[in-house]
C-alpha cells in the first residue's frame, strides 16, 4: 500500500485497529486478501491516504449469504445473557479505544471533534441498549378457545439482515442497525459507504471479532452500487436497512420490494425551523446556527429551511449571519474550527450550484457563499421563496434558507409545504403555541425549542413521506424491525379430528 501520513502513526499503531490486520483484506468472520482489487481511504481535509481496505465483488456478495444463514442458526439458539454479554464487551471494547476511534472519525470523515466523541457516545449507546432488548418480554400469551391448548405470539429472528450505510456518520449508523439485529439473533452483512469504510466498516469488524463474536454471524462487503445492489438482491437475506438519500432509497425499496425483501428505510431530509414572533431571537439564532452548520450541513436532520415570521425576521436575519461570519473554518484535526470540509468536490459543486441558483432566483446572500478547496464557508440565504432550489432541495452542506411567513398559520403551511417529513422545530416563548405548532407539523421528530438534530439510542428514529417509509431505528422499536411474529400453540394431548 502507499505510505500513510507519518501524523497518522499513532492510529496505524493500534492494537485494536494495526493497519497489517485489514489492510487490502475483506472479512467474513475473519481477514481474507481481497480477490477483487482494493478502494483507497482519503482524508477529506487534505486528500492524505488514510489506508486501503479490500475490494468485494457481486459474487462476494452471494457467498456471503450461505455462511451468514448456517452461523445465524447456531446464534439464535444461544442465550440472551450470552448475546447480551457480547454486546457489552464490545462496548467496553470502544470505551477503551475511544481515543483512537475518535481520531479515525475525525480523519475520514472530515468531522469536529465534537462531533466525532457524540458519534462514539451514540455508538456505545447502541449496544447497551441492544443488550438491554433482551431484558424485554419476546412475545404475548393470546386467548385461546380450547382451555387445553396455550396460544402464543412470539418474536422470532429474520435470518440474515443486510445493512447499507452512509458516509456522514459511518460508525453510529452501522452500529444502530448492527447491534440490534445481532441482539435479536440475526447475523448480519454489512456494506459502508466507499469514502468510510473504515470506521464504517473496518471498526465494528474489529470490535466484535475482539468480543468474540462467532465467525460468519457479521460480514462486511467493500464496494459502489454494483455490491449495494448485490446484497439488496440477494436471495436469504430477509432485510435491508439502509441510511441515504431519497433517490437511492427508492432504489432500494424497489429492488427489495421484487424480491419479498422487508425494508427499512431512513432518508433525506429538508426539516423545518419555525421561530415565532415571541421567540428568543438570540436562542433562535444560536440553535438555527447549529441545525444547518453542524458537521458542514452534512446531516440528515440538518435545518433545511429557516422559516421566521416576518416581524422578527430581519432581527433574526442579522444574527444568524453574524454567527455565519465569525465562524472559523479549516481542518478539524490540525485545527480549532467550528467548519471542516465538505466530503468530496463533487459535493461541494453541488452545494455552490444550489446556492448561486438560490440567488440567480432572487434570493439575497447575506453570508457565505464561496468556498476555498474542501471548505464551504457558512451561508445564509435570505428572500427564499417556494420554487428556488434552496427551498425545495436538501443541501447536504453549511446553508442556512430564510423564509418569511406571515404569522404563525403560513408558517405552518411552509413547513409541511415539502414531500420530506424527517424533523422539525419550533421557537416561542409559549409552550402552547410550540404544542399546537408542533402537532401540526408532519414529521417523524419534532422539537419545541430546540433545533432539527437530535438522536438518542432510545427513540424511535425515522421519517414520514419521502424522509422513510414507516420504518423506526432505536431501542423502542427495533423489535418490530429486526423480528418476524410466530403464532404457536401447545396442547395438553393431541387433538383429534372427525376425519
């Protein structure tokens, strides 16, 4: 492989993560070289090589699937303590490693430091919790018309889960699936984003061969749609859950859909942030400020449209952009920055495109609005209007589109204006006007003074309309997710028929 930065030593150093154990190698319970090239790993701030993992094919893909099914067998009988304590030791894996993980974060996914000990806490958070479902009841006792027979519904595992992840938040978005479907007894087949595969891929590999996971029960497969579209098709694998945009996750629900797949979907997102006319305008600003600028915009839930009401607008307006002017922009790892860069230049094009577009429509820029390299400065749009691509289109990068609503009413109406349904947020000083607003609007999460981002273990994480498809990620629902009901009865002594 190319040599690695000299400043990236104590990484390659690690023991859990030594570069010699993965380095051009796939894993299927254990390291392999890789048969079908090899995909190098840059760092998004300055293109360093960051190391190279192996390469799968659509025919790894298919192999994969045989030896997943006989290790999930033998995994779903063992016992929920067993399974439970496997979970907490990898967690206590990632504890000890933190620091290492933290830095692997930071590095190849371009994020603050901030952001990358959050994506840790999530991350150990998801297997606690994981180990925890297994504390719950695993079925129901139903009514039964024969007092000598017992009727029950229980929760049984799916088989072979099959996971598709972003690069943004790589390690938290494997984890929540990975950790529950291994919890529930299922084995799992694992493809991260191409740009992140290590801490998307090479990390939770590591971490759960290290906690002593059977071989075969979690697979990770390198590779671009070609592998992507392998692994939605391929025959035993009863779920796919994938974390992306609303184009490829129609994709996906397409393909999976022909094939009798269950599929749960988390998409993209345009989530409103309402500041009423009694708002904290400061406040407002400061957390209207973050839900578009976090991680450069690169989220999900980030603040896709600012939707202020107009006798507060230019008061709002005027601190947003102050805070969009001061904020430093730079290297994350090198750096105190508040702004890293952007993933990749073709997403930065896309962003400028959205941006010049926006203010070739009439839109005012007030903040931003160029970029320098991987860096996107913080921008803020004012004069959005209904029809210009920063109102219709999600950004994924540091904008901030400002939409002046009438009262409280039209802000309503523009918030739901949008085919996406993931967040939203409502500023007020009243918390009955932040409940009644807050109903109104159509979204699978929504926050009463607090921005659009927002995540926890224990929530039921997911979206409406084009944010998802009914599907929920968390402790509170990956039951329904990563288990199938089984109807079983059980009598005293056989029955008899008059046949």
């Amino acid at each position: 492989m190319d040599q690695l930065n000299p400043s990236f030593a104590k990484l390659d150093a690690s023991g859990l993560l030594a570069a010699s154990t993965w380095t051009d190698k796939t894993f299927d319970g254990a390291w392999h070289d890789a048969s079908s090239g090899r995909i190098e790993v840059a760092e998004p701030a300055t293109g360093t090589l960051l190391g190279t993992v192996g390469a799968s094919s659509p025919a790894a893909v298919l192999a994969a699937v045989p030896v997943a099914q006989q290790a999930q067998r033998a995994w779903a009988a063992t016992s929920t303590d067993e399974r439970a304590a496997l979970l907490r030791r990898a967690a206590a894996l990632m504890e000890e490693h933190r620091d290492t993980l933290v830095e692997w974060i930071i590095r190849e996914t371009g994020g603050l430091p901030g952001k990358a000990q959050t994506e840790m806490a999530g991350t150990i958070g998801e297997l606690y919790h994981s180990a925890a479902l297994l504390i719950e009841p695993q079925g129901h006792v139903l009514p039964s018309h024969d007092p000598d027979r017992m009727s029950l519904a229980r929760r049984i595992p799916l088989g072979v889960v099959g996971v598709i992840t972003p690069w943004n938040f790589p390690l938290l978005l494997a984890m929540r699936s990975v950790a529950p479907a291994l919890a529930l007894g299922n084995a799992v087949i694992l493809k991260p984003d191409p740009q992140t595969p290590i801490t998307g891929g090479v990390v939770l590999a590591r971490v759960f061969e290290a906690a002593g996971l059977p071989a075969g029960l979690l697979q990770v497969v390198n590779g671009a749609a070609d592998v992507g579209e392998a692994l939605v098709t391929a025959p035993g694998v009863r779920l796919i859950t994938f974390t992306g945009s609303t184009a490829v996750g129609r994709r996906v629900g397409e393909l999976a859909g022909r094939h009798l797949k269950k599929v749960s979907l988390e998409l993209g997102g345009k989530s409103p942030f309402i500041v009423l006319d009694d708002a904290d305008i400061d406040a407002a600003a400061s957390a209207g400020a973050w839900g578009s600028f976090l991680h450069q915009g690169q989220i999900c839930m980030a603040s896709g449209r600012h939707i202020v009401v107009r006798s507060v607008a230019d008061a709002y307006l005027e601190s947003l952009s102050q805070r969009a002017a001061r904020l430093p922009v730079g290297d994350p790892f090198r750096q105190e920055v508040a702004i890293g860069p952007i993933i990749n230049r073709k997403q930065i094009a896309r962003v400028h495109e959205l941006v010049t577009q926006t203010v070739s429509a009439g839109a005012t820029l007030l903040a931003g609005g160029n970029f320098e390299g991987p860096y996107y400065r913080p921008t803020v749009l004012a004069n959005v209007r209904p029809g210009m691509p920063a109102y219709d289109h999600e950004i994924f990068g540091p904008v901030a589109p400002v939409i002046v609503a009438d009262d409280e009413e039209h802000a309503i109406a523009l918030a739901n204006d949008t085919d996406y349904g993931l967040s939203g947020a409502v500023y007020t000083a009243s918390l009955d006007r932040g409940l009644r607003v807050a109903r109104a609007i159509r979204s699978g999460m929504v926050h009463i003074n607090d921005q659009t981002i927002s995540d926890l273990p224990g929530i039921p994480m997911g979206g409406m309309g084009a944010s998802g498809n009914g599907s929920r990620f968390g402790s509170t629902t990956n039951w329904d997710e990563f288990t199938e009901w089984q109807w079983m009865t059980l009598g005293t002594k056989p029955a008899r028929y008059p046949f």
